[in-house]
C-alpha cells in the first residue's frame, strides 16, 4: 500500500508521491445510498520540515450514489485539493500510515444528502412518478389535505 510512508527514505526536499489504490483498501462502509465506483487516486508531496513530516495534496474517488429525491443511480466524482496533515517524528525512521487520514477526509467530503441534480424534482408523492422524467398524472390537487384539519383548530 503507497499510502504508508517509511520517513528514514525522505530528504529534506519535497517530493511527489502519486499513484492509485483500491477503494477496498480505505476499509470504510460508504452505506446503501453511495458506493465507491473506481480506484482512489492521490497526488501529494511530502516533506520532513523541523521533525515532522507534513503530507500536502489531491484526492479523488469516483462514486456512485442514488438520489435522496428520485431515488435515480447516478456517478459523481468527489475531489480534495486541500488535503493537509502533519505528524510528529520520534525517530528517523517511521512508518506512517495516512490511509485513516485520507478516509475521514473523502468521508467529510461526501454529500450529507446526495442528489441527482440541484434542480431533482423527486417523486410525486401521490403515484410516484418521477417528476424529473414526466408529468404526473393523479389528481393530487383535488385530494383534500389532512393537515388542513389544523386549521379550525382553537387552543386556549
């Protein structure tokens, strides 16, 4: 695993760590609604800076969620161009290990609420149609509202 970095090897200079892993790898549940849908990919620079080792850079995965609205299947890539963290060395050759780093970064970076578009219309809520695709057609309008009982309600 490339994201595990033996710091005896590093010099004082930055250098470039690229590459790919398996989203199995970051050993994290993504839950029913996203999944992961290709390779993590990582450009980072590393560089030992006063006895600790600071990791800059980009993360990517590809993933596929389905709508909270519509309940449609769709692909949306999840970026991090801020990616940032430092340690504290104890000696002149650790291993240190970013992948739990890296999956609470990508996990922060996942939609609270995953939705097709800004614009989803979602699901009528009569005859579940999916109103981004067609018109519905019940008559929703001329059912009588429930809550409208609310209405001639007089507390005292």
């Amino acid at each position: 695993m490339s994201l595990i970095i033996e710091t005896g090897r590093l010099r004082q200079k930055p250098e470039k760590i690229s590459g790919e892993e398996p989203a199995s790898s970051l050993e994290m549940e993504f839950g029913g609604l996203v999944r992961p849908k290709g390779p993590l990919r990582y450009d980072l620079t590393v560089q030992l800076v006063s006895g600790e080792l600071l990791v800059r850079g980009k993360l990517a995965i590809e993933v596929d969620c389905r709508c909270a609205k519509c309940g449609v299947n769709f692909s949306r890539k999840i970026g991090i161009s801020d990616f940032c963290r430092d340690f504290n060395l104890s000696s002149k050759n650790e291993l240190i290990n970013l992948t739990s780093d890296v999956r609470e970064d990508i996990l922060l970076a996942l939609p609270m609420i995953a939705l097709c578009s800004e614009k989803c219309r979602g699901l009528c809520g009569g005859c579940g149609v999916n109103l981004n695709r067609e018109n519905c057609k019940c008559q929703r309008q001329d059912r009588k509202n429930i809550w409208n009982a609310l209405d001639g309600l007089r507390l005292q």
